[in-house]
C-alpha cells in the first residue's frame, strides 16, 4: 500500500495500473475509519482490481459553526485500517492541493434532494459534498464508488449529479454498519461523553420501532410516524432533535400517507443533538413491490 | 465516419479506440459548421489518433428570448464538412438523449469570468455551457477539447471548471477565423442581411484600430479605448452596441488603465446587434512581456 499526496503523482500511478487493464475501485472518505467505513474498502477490494482510499476532511462542505477544526483525525490508525482492508493507494492530500485558488466553479445539484433534512440545516453542504466528490472522481477516474447509507441523502445527491452530468462511474451504496446495540457507526460518535453515547442508542429504536410499525399496517401517515419517533427519541433526556421525517426515496418528496403495497420507497430519516454532537441515522422501507429504480 | 446518436454507443466505440491506446481529440459545437470550426477539427485531427466533433443545439445556454429555435442546423452540411476534415465520429444526440430528465445537477462558475461580458445580457448563459460541456467530456473523456477564441470568454470559463474541477483534459484554444474582410466567421452570420453584412466589418475593424492605438502607446486608458471602439462602431448606421469594453485577460477583472510593458493581457471585447442577429468579437493583447499562464 502506498499513500499518495499530489493529484500529479495519483493520477500517473493510476494510470499505469488501468493500463495493465485494471478496474479502480474508490472509497472517498474524511478519515477517522470506522467499521463502516472498512465494510466499504472491503467491498471495493473484492470487486476491483486496484482500490484507492482517499482521506481529506474538505472545509467545503462544513459551515462557519460546524465542526471543520475539530473534525477527528488519526492518520496513524487510519493507515493500518486501511492496509489491513487491502487498500492499493491512500489519497491524503492537503487542503491546498485540493484548493490551490479560491473556488469559483461548483456543482451545484438542486430539488428537492438537497431541500429537505440535512440542508436544511447545513446550508451549501451538499453542494460542498458534490463539489469535492466531482473533483475526486476526475482525479480518481473510478468505475466503482462506494458510499454508506448512513448518508442517504449524500448518496442520492451523489447519484443525481452522476446520472445528470453522466459522469462514468456507479455508485455502490453500503449498508449502514452499527454498534451491538444499534447505533450507526459514525467517526462523530467519538465525541460523545459515555452518557450521551448510552442514550444515542435512540435513534437506530426509533428507527427500527417506526418500521416495525409502517409495515404492520395497511397504511400510515407521515405525522402518525413523525410523533412515534419523537416521543421515542424523547425518552432520551439528553436528546435534542434536529429533524424527524419521513420522505419518498430518492426523491426525497413530502407524501402524507404512504401505502407499503404501493412499492414506493419511503426514507424515516433523523438527526438528533447530543451536546454539540449532531447524530443522523435512517432506515428506507421498500414496501410490498419494491420499485424498480 | 460515423455518426452516433446515442452515450452508450459513442462510450462503446471510445472505449474500443482507447483500448487500442489511441488518443482522443474533441470538438464541441452547435453545428452548421464553418471554417472556425474546419480548423478546430483540422487541428484535432493532427494531434490525436482519434477525433470526435459533437453537434447538439443545447437548450439550455439560451435565454428565454434567444434564438434556439431559429439556430442554423443544416445535417446534410456538416455531415460533409466533417468527414472532410478527418473526423472519426459525429456524436449527435438528440435533446431527450443529453436531457433523459429535468436538469438538477449542475455546474457554476462564478467570478469575473462570469459577471462581465455576455454574462450581463445572458444570464445562466455560462452556466448552461458550463454544465453541457461537463456532460460532454464525461461522454467523451477526451485527451484534449479544441475552442475557438472568438468566444473567449467561453474558453475562460471552461478552463476555470476544468482547473477547479480537476478534469483530465487539456483545454486548446484556437485563433478565430475570418472572412476576408476580417468578419470573425460565425455560425448566426448567416442571419445578416446584404447591407447588415457589409457593415458588421466594423467590429474587426473597431478592434484592430484599438489593437493598434493601445500598443503604439506606453499607458492607455480603458475609456479611451471604449471611445475609440464605439466611435468606430457608430459609422456603420445599422449597428447597435451591447458592449465595448476592455478587461485584463483570462482574469475579466476591470482596470482603469493599461500598461503594456507590464505584460498583463488585455482582451478589447465586443458585442454588436445587427437587426436581431448579435455578433461578437474580440482580439486578445500580450502587452510587451506576454504574462505565462
């Protein structure tokens, strides 16, 4: 395994390993891996001649009073994550690689997927994340991405903006890798005081509970869904919620029923605040006839 | 030759040159092809194994108000030209073909490039040719992408998407073409009248007059240059201006005056309306110390 920090060099080592006739394999990551994050590289590596980790926690997508400073980072650690996954090529370039001039070009993606849950409260992230990811995918010329559903709607913004500018490349969505009892693995969940981290096993119950209770049914209203996770997450007294909603998948619509026998697909998707901690986890119910996408 | 409808099909027969290790040369246009575009394809044809010329009218980098429905197409025409030149593949898809859904993903450039100029009377104009010359190089992932400078501002705005952005594609800019008279050759000439026609030599005219004046001096004002333009302009009674301006080039930044000898380019730029055809023109100056970009 060999870690890389100039575009010049990755793109010249790629370059030799395609011309052998290689499948690249990319897990774009912000470092700090997880259990998630390995059930990603492991993927790529069994489906992918050459696999390429990039690590780079990109200020672009973090707001004036997120947590861009103080975002984990463990290059040590993550280094022997990543060979122990079989990684080829770990991509750690400096913000001025990425950045070398202020950024005037961007990709933008609209609609209601980046209007509803995280950008609403992350202005400019998801334009952040599309942007970076653009750049990644120039750079790295993947035919495989991986992605975990933790972040759903990172994953359909991801998609809208590869099917509408026809990048060359499919996306591979993971599922979401979780502790013992339930909670989604995530390089945040760091910050939680021992407290905070036994009451964050709210989120996957909620979670698991509005399922359970959708697909019990004949029908349900979004509200009737919105008040069970609420007053479930509430049992959490360390608990603030940021979001708690239930939408179509991928289009991220507001519906005011959702029939399971209809085949839609139906994103509960929340993001809950413990301390300055920001938590998100969902679950996407298929219904009866999963629809075709 | 051949011509080629659809993404899958051009990715197919790309993918097969390129594993023949061949090297792709691309020419994006709107088609009813000119000598302009003779010589991107001419020039395409000399530094690459193989050349692609794409033809599709895109809807979206015309305003409102614009003129996509009246655009010059003629098949048959290009079809010849084309084959004249040593192209290998027309790629021309259809509007559903490059716009299979409503646009939500998008590319902006943002900056002087795209606030000054065309910009003022073409708002989102940028920004559509931005994001379907995005969609185009994904298609084509072509070696090098061949731009006549006459519309240099376009040239600048792609180079600042392919250097934010990091695609792996070498931008070359060629000079503009003209009739004998020095009209810059221009798909939308061809809208002018007998008498609009010998008139519109009044632009290159205006343009190598200011060239001339601006280099013969050791400072020169941009106003100066501005009277100079639109003095000229205004002896042909069928013209009317929609700009006459002068900025630092490929920055668009405004100065007040120039320096020759400090070796900043300068671009002298014009819009002329003739009845309802516009025409645009321009010429680049290297200043004494000509700047390395």
């Amino acid at each position: 395994m060999e870690i890389i920090e100039t575009i010049a060099e990755l793109r010249k080592r790629l370059g030799a390993r395609r011309g052998q006739g290689h499948t690249v394999g990319f897990v774009p990551t912000m470092g700090y891996l997880h259990e998630g994050h390995r059930s990603l590289m492991e993927r790529a590596r069994t489906e992918n001649d050459t696999v390429v980790l990039s690590i780079f926690v990109n200020p672009l997508q973090f707001g004036p009073n997120e947590d861009f400073d103080r975002y984990p980072r463990d290059k040590e650690r993550d280094v022997a994550v990543a060979e122990q996954a079989g990684v080829d090529f770990i991509f750690m370039p400096t913000v001025s690689e990425m950045y070398p001039q202020p950024v005037n070009a961007r990709v933008t993606v609209t609609g209601d997927v980046t209007t509803k849950l995280d950008a609403v409260s992350r202005p400019g992230h998801f334009d952040g994340v599309a942007t970076v990811v653009s750049k990644l995918f120039h750079i790295v010329q993947p035919d495989r991405a991986y992605f975990g559903m933790k972040d759903a709607q990172q994953v359909a913004v991801i998609r809208q903006m590869v099917d509408d500018l026809n990048m060359n490349v499919t996306i591979v969505p993971c599922e979401t890798e979780r502790e013992e009892d339930g909670l989604a693995k995530s390089s945040r969940n760091v910050y939680l005081s021992p407290e905070e981290r036994a009451q964050a096993v709210v989120l996957s119950q909620a979670l698991a509970k509005a399922k359970k209770y959708a697909l019990s049914q004949s029908s349900v209203t979004i509200s009737e869904l919105k008040s069970l996770l609420v007053n479930h997450i509430s049992t959490a007294p360390l608990a603030r919620i940021d979001y708690a909603e239930a939408l179509t998948y991928p289009g991220f619509r507001e519906i005011h029923t959702w029939y399971p026998e209809l085949g839609t697909e139906l994103i509960i998707a929340l993001a809950v605040k413990f301390g300055n901690t920001r938590l998100i986890d969902n679950v996407i119910l298929s219904g009866n006839q999963p629809f075709i996408r």
